[in-house]
C-alpha cells in the first residue's frame, strides 16, 4: 500500500511587482471620485472673485492694487489647495472601507504600496489641475488689470502735465514688476509643493487613525505648528536649550512637522521681489525629500494595518 503524503497549506504565490500602469488605473479613479465632491463649482466661484478683486478694489496707486490683488488671490489659493487636500485624503481610506472598495481592489491582487501611491497621485492630480485653471485666471486677470492701471496712470500724469519721458518710463517699470512675470507662477508651484507635503502627511494620519475627524483635526494642527517653526525655536527652544540641543530638538521638530515655511514666497511675490530658480530648485527638493520619507512610512503602516 503506498503511502499517501501530506499536502502542504502553504501555497507559495509570486510576488506582485509595481506597475506604474496600475497606480494611474488607481489615480485616475481617485480622481474621478473626487470630482463627484463637486469641486469645479467652487473653481468656478473662485475665479469670479478673482476677477472681482481685481477691478473692484479702490485704486490707491498701480503697485499698491496690484500687491494687494497677488496677496489676496494667492493667500486663498493656498488655503483652498491645503484645506481641499487634508479633507479629500482624510475621507478616501474611510470611504473605500464603507463602500469595500478597499477590499475589491487588494483582492486583485493590488500591492497595498500601488494602492498607497495610486490615492496620493489621484488628490495631488486634482488640486494640480485646479491650479493650473486658477493660474491661468490670475495670469489673464492681472495682466488685463496692469494694461488698465497704466493707462489711467498716464492718463492722470497727462492731465497733471507730468508725463516726461522720466517719469512713464519708471511709471512702467514699477507696473511691470508688480504685474504678470514668472514670479506668479513661481508662487503657484510652490502652493502646490505645500499642498503635496500636506497630503501625505494627512495620508499617513489616515492610515494610522480610525476617525476621519482625527485624521482631518490632526493634519490641521500640523499644519499650523509647520507654519511656526522659526517662531517656536526664537521663543521656546532657545531661551531654555543649548545651541546644540536646539539644533537637535529643531530637527526632530522638522522630521515630525514638515517645515512649511520653507514654501511661503507668497509675500515675496506680492512685494515684486525676484524669486531665485535655486529657490525653485531648494522647494522642489525639500517638498520630494519630505514626501518620500512620509508615503515610506505610510507604506509600512498600511502594510501592518488589519483590514
């Protein structure tokens, strides 16, 4: 009689590899569900109050009107692109798991590092293409407005008789500075930037919380500490630590609260200061180097969390 062996329960299934074709499959989706929170709408109101801005506020002088227009245009930019970006990241994982989405998708089988990557892309997509609109609406509103502020500028030194070669000549200067140049797009991008460290650190919070409150609570107070580190380290640190400590403790703050003030030349902008191509370079570079390390751990998170 021959002797029947045991069959082993472990069956051993080949790894799944990452396939950039699948995240887009997942970021697209992603994409397409949060168009349905009705976002162009609220696109729409906004690009009505940036025309709105721009020719209704009382003229004080052409570069006055135009530094408040920039600072007031991108000042909600950046808020609607972080609030957008800490709501949407916070409702997807609850969202997936309420619909079992979630579940459909690792049954595939999905890694659940494509899945990860696939809902990042999909929100930082959408708040990508959202400011891209905006851009071109402010870059269409501010220059229509600089054409106009310069001729009723000279027009108001013609009346004066004060329209020497001189004085047109700095007239123009002064609202070609203030007006359309890469800087606007320079601010833009790195809105953008600050909007994607953003997300995935509230990604993260999602994938170690259980209440999309939390996640969206927690991201929020983040944010505002990551606003505040120069502030944190003149008031707190220094006047009780070393200057060693303080550099320590300032990193590990950094490693905890992304640094966002390394992203605010809104100001800079609205002033018509130049903002360097390194300054482009360092804020690309620092925004990469934080979003890798947070969607790294998000990974590791995610991989160890019970579904």
């Amino acid at each position: 009689m021959s002797e029947v062996l045991p069959i082993s329960a472990a069956v051993s299934v080949a790894p799944v590899r990452f396939s950039p074709r699948r995240v887009w499959t997942l970021a697209y989706a992603t994409m397409t569900q949060l168009m349905r929170m009705k976002i162009l709408p609220f696109l729409l109101v906004f690009c009505v109050l940036v025309a709105a801005m721009g020719f209704g506020a009382s003229v004080i002088n052409p570069e006055q009107q135009l530094s408040q227009f920039k600072t007031m245009s991108l000042g909600v930019l950046q808020i609607f692109s972080i609030v957008f970006g800490i709501v949407a990241t916070a409702l997807l994982l609850p969202k997936d798991l309420e619909d079992r989405t979630l579940y459909t998708i690792l049954s595939k089988p999905v890694p659940r590092f494509d899945y990860v990557l696939g809902k990042l892309l999909g929100v930082l997509m959408l708040i990508a293409s959202g400011l891209v609109i905006i851009d071109a609406v402010l870059s269409l509103v501010l220059w229509l407005q600089q054409s106009a502020l310069f001729e009723a500028s000279l027009a108001q030194l013609h009346s004066d008789k004060q329209d020497s070669p001189e004085v047109v000549a700095q007239m123009r200067e002064i609202v070609a500075r203030q007006g359309l140049t890469w800087n606007l797009h320079w601010a833009v991008w790195a809105i953008f930037l600050k909007a994607s460290v953003v997300t995935t650190v509230a990604l993260l919070l999602s994938c170690i919380a259980s209440s999309t409150l939390f996640t969206i609570v927690i991201t929020f107070c983040i944010t505002i500490i990551g606003h505040g580190h120069a502030m944190i380290r003149e008031f707190v640190l220094q006047p009780h630590l070393g200057s060693t400590s303080v550099r320590i403790t300032s990193f590990l703050l950094a490693a905890i609260c992304p640094d966002l003030a390394q992203f605010d030349v809104v100001d800079s902008v609205a002033n018509g200061e130049i903002v360097p191509l390194g300054a482009v370079y360092e804020m690309t570079g620092i925004a990469a180097l934080y979003m890798t390390v947070y969607l790294f751990v998000t990974h590791l998170v995610f991989v160890e969390k019970e579904l």
